[in-house]
C-alpha cells in the first residue's frame, strides 16, 4: 500500500514557499496596522462614523453596521447586507481604521453594483468549504481503501478552495481600489493619510496572495500524491 504520511520532506518542499510568503504577510499586516493604527486620520472621526459616512456617499442606506468581536475580524456580508466592524476599527480614529472600513465599504459597493467576481465567490462558497474539509477525508479514504477513483474525487473536490482562493484575488484588489477612490472622493483623508490607507490596505492584499499560493501548494502535492498512487496501482 502507498502512504502519503511518509512524504513529509516532500510535503514541505512543496509548502515550504507558500509558508515563507504567509509568515512575510502577516508580517507587513501586523507591521502596517500597528503603525497607522496608532496614527490619527485627519479628520479625526472613527472607524463606525467614517463607515456611516461611506455608506451615505454610495447611497448604500440598506446596508446595516453592526460590530463583531475580535481584532481584524471586520467584513461585509452580502447575504444579510450587514457590514461588521471590530471594536478596535469601530472605536478608533486612526489612518489604519479608515483604511480597513473603506475597503469594506468597496465590498458593499461590489455588491450592490453586481460586481461578477463578487458573486462568482460567493457561489463557490459552499464548494470551497465542502472542499477544504470533505476533500482531505475522502483523499485520505481513497487511499486507505486502496481506491484511486476517491483519491481523485478528493483532489477534484479540494481544487474547489483552489478555485475560491483565486476568485478571491481580483475581488479583494477591487475593493481597496474603490476605497481608496472613495476616501479621495469624500475627502476623508489627505495625502500623508491615503498613503498610510494604501500600506494597509496593500499589505492586506498580500495575505490573500498568501493564501492561494498555500492552497495551490496544497493541491499540487495532492496531484504528486495522488500520480504516484496510480502508477503504483498499474
């Protein structure tokens, strides 16, 4: 029988990168928002009121703001039409705040506007979950019960988190484009304020690069895995 457990040091050479890369994102995240979290935006308002304000200059008067816990938790919800802040974005007038609320409100914007890859990702959704976890068991299954037709089956359904994570890509840019459009628009921010906005939000966006290069590592190991079980069967 072939296991796939004994192909740790080749797991992390397929990983290895993504984990780097991850590790340098969270980095800039964290370097980033303790910078211009601490910096007060120039008009001094908070992260709620600057969301409100957002949300009023799109014409968005349906979308709800509610808090939610945590730190960096914050996100638009287009099923419930609920934009949700963290009390630390919420509460405080930083540059950092501005920023993280702005790209929000870009989803919210998405939304309302039909924005295409916006709802191809939230269709995938479902897929991308019922891949991430149901694909590994049946991977795992398919080689236990010596079946390459479930091996395969687990590496089509963890392709479907691949797909999400690059769906996600283009979704997340926009976002902090029309944020960054916005708060030029509204005039909330001056220069030195939309350049601290544009280091968070960029360094934002390189954790979702992250991301999709962990999860394509992923899957290609799966493949690499699942291509030495089949010849082994034949």
């Amino acid at each position: 029988m072939f296991y796939p457990f004994r192909l740790n040091i080749t797991y992390l050479l397929f990983a290895m990168p993504a984990l780097l890369l991850a590790l340098y994102a969270q980095h800039r995240v964290r370097s980033a928002y303790g910078k211009y979290s601490r910096i007060r935006n120039m008009v001094g308002i908070s992260g709620l009121e600057a969301a409100r304000r957002l949300l009023e200059y799109s014409r968005l008067y349906h979308v709800n703001v509610e808090g939610i816990p945590g730190e960096l938790t914050d996100h638009y919800d287009p099923r419930t039409k609920t934009l949700r802040l963290s009390p630390r974005v919420a509460r405080t007038n930083s540059v950092a705040s501005l920023g993280i609320v702005a790209h929000e409100v870009g989803h919210a914007v998405q939304d309302a506007t039909g924005y295409l890859p916006l709802k191809i990702r939230t269709g995938l959704v479902p897929l991308a979950s019922l891949g991430s976890s149901l694909g590994y068991i049946i991977f795992i299954i398919g080689f236990l019960l010596n079946l390459a037709g479930l091996v395969w089956l687990g590496v089509a359904l963890f392709s479907g988190a691949a797909l999400f994570a690059l769906v996600t890509l283009p979704v997340e840019w926009d976002a902090s484009n029309r944020a960054l459009r916005m708060l030029r628009s509204t005039g909330l921010v001056g220069i030195a304020d939309l350049e601290g906005a544009r280091k968070v939000l960029s360094a934002a966006s390189l954790t979702y690069i992250a991301a999709l290069a962990q999860t394509i590592s992923t899957l290609l190991y799966y493949v690499f895995l699942a291509m030495g079980f089949s010849r082994r069967r034949d």
